[in-house]
C-alpha cells in the first residue's frame, strides 16, 4: 500500500477555480433584463421574470461558494468587512428579484464590485 501524502490547501481546489465575475456576469444580465423589461409584450414579460429569478439565484449561489470556499478566516480577519459586505450582497440579488428597476440591480453590482476588490487584493499575497 502506498503512502498518500496529505495536502492542504487554503480552498477546497487551488484558488484559481475562484472568481466574483461569475456573479458579476450574473448581475449583469440581470441589469440587461431590466433595461429591456419596459419595451417587451406580455409573454416576454413573463419570461424575463423567470430568467431574472433564475439569475439571481445564480448571483447568489456564485456569492455564496465564494464567501464559503475562497475566503477562509485568516482572510475574513484581514477584512473584517467581508461578512458585511457579503451579506448585504447577498440580500441584495433577493431585492433584485423583488423589483422591476434597473437601481436595485447596479446596487448589486457596486457591491459584487466592492467584494471583487478584495478579493484581487487577496490575489496579491
């Protein structure tokens, strides 16, 4: 039987698998979709809100990895924000579901931003 060596690692793959513009893309359609949303008939209607709804899960799903899986406590430490910010990112893809303005979601966007701005200072270490 062969020895396996143990390895550690500060995520659960290398790091390089993580990145906030997968709910930055997110966010974004979800901004387009309200841009749009005014010009389109009844049935596109309906059908925008069922992408908007599955977008903003998306966002928070891709917040929610990377909140659990990149930023470890020795990071949270260092930014103590963090949990803040994600929260309230978090909560805002909800708001985004909740409402027709194309407000609601460059809110989200500014905070997806914010927390990519960490997360690439991170990157520098």
């Amino acid at each position: 039987m062969k020895f396996i060596k143990p390895v550690y690692a500060h995520c659960d793959l290398p790091c390089g698998i993580y990145d906030p513009a997968q709910a930055l893309i997110e966010a974004k359609s979800l901004k387009a979709i309200l841009a749009k949303y005014d010009s389109l008939d009844d049935h596109n209607k309906t059908r925008a809100i069922i992408i908007k709804e599955e977008r903003a899960e998306l966002v928070k799903h891709h917040l929610m990895v990377l909140w659990a899986d990149y930023f470890k406590p020795e990071l949270i430490e260092k930014y103590p924000q963090l949990h803040d910010m994600f929260h309230k990112a978090i909560r805002q893809a909800s708001e985004v579901k909740h409402h027709l303005e194309e407000a609601e979601a460059d809110k989200l966007i500014e905070q997806i931003n914010a927390i990519s701005d960490i997360f690439f200072e991170t990157k520098k270490v």
